[in-house]
C-alpha cells in the first residue's frame, strides 16, 4: 500500500473509532450497531429533507416578499 492510502486508511480509522466510543457502540452487538447506525442516518436523512425543504422554502418566499416590498 502507499503511504498515502495507509494516512487515509488510519485517518478514518480513527475517526470511526472515536464515533464509536462516543456513542457507545464499541460495547453493543454487531446486531444492534447496525439497527442504531441505521436510526441515525434515518434522523440525518429527515433533518436534511427538513432543512431542504421547509427551511429553505421560507427563507426563499420570505426574500421574495421582501424584494417586492423595497
């Protein structure tokens, strides 16, 4: 391997270690990892849509209605 891979390789190995002493999942079984990192990117995923398209739907009708009113 080259170096390059092997830095990248251990920098995200580190990271997924530190994510799972975080949120505690080092100690859960490999079952229930799954179940819960599937929760999370399920949250991610609604918090993303809200924001994409509630959030930003008002910023923009909100802009709009304030440069037909100037």
């Amino acid at each position: 391997m080259s170096n390059a891979v092997k830095k990248v390789k251990e920098f995200f190995s580190y990271w997924y270690l530190r994510y799972l002493l975080v949120t505690e999942l080092y100690m859960v079984e490999p079952w229930e990892k799954v179940v819960i990192q599937l929760v999370f990117a399920l949250f991610f995923g609604l918090y993303w849509y809200f924001n994409y398209s509630i959030v930003m739907y008002g910023v923009s009708h909100l802009r709009g209605t304030l440069q037909h009113t100037i």
